[in-house]
C-alpha cells in the first residue's frame, strides 16, 4: 500500500472507521464533489447523489487497495453517483413530458 495514512486523512477512514463515521465524517466532501457535477440548485437531486455515492463507498470499501489516494477514490466514486443521479433525472424528466 503506497497511501501513507498520515498524509491520506480519506485512507486512514476507509481503513479504520466504522460505517457511521466514515459516513459522517465524508458527507461534507461528498455533497461538495457532487454539487460540482451537477450544481447546487436542486438539493433532492444533491442529496440523492450523495447517498448514493455514500452507499457506495460503504459497499466497496473492502476493494480500496492503497494504489490510489483515497481522496481520488471517493472522487471516482462520487462523480460516478453523480452522473448516474442526474442522468435518472434526465430520463425521468424525459418520460414526463412523453405522457403529459
């Protein structure tokens, strides 16, 4: 493992924390990588994104491997959610306006 916990706060939590606190303690970054993907206007969808990705993060945690930073792992991870959400949005939306 290349992550030197002292200098990788997101590695040390992914390794060390429970799912409570590794939660608590990532929604900050999390909301803020999210709303840099799809903006901060709709917070259902923000929060959407964010609990998604968070879930995510819980899920696969075991399949962190130090090869990255872990900060580039839950960025990975956030912006994937992020898409998905929006991207649920978009075709949600689309299918309104099919059936109006």
């Amino acid at each position: 493992m290349s992550s030197n916990t002292a200098s990788d706060p997101v590695a040390h939590l992914l390794r060390t924390a429970s799912d409570e606190q590794l939660v608590r303690e990532l929604f900050p970054d999390v909301q803020r990588i999210a709303g840099s993907v799809i903006g901060f206007a709709d917070s259902d969808l923000l929060l959407t994104a964010a609990h998604d990705a968070l879930l995510n993060v819980v899920r696969y945690r075991a399949t962190f491997d130090g090869r990255s930073r872990g900060s580039t792992w839950l960025y990975t991870l956030t912006v994937r959610a992020a898409r998905r959400a929006a991207g649920r949005l978009s075709v949600g939306y689309a299918e309104t306006q099919l059936f109006d």
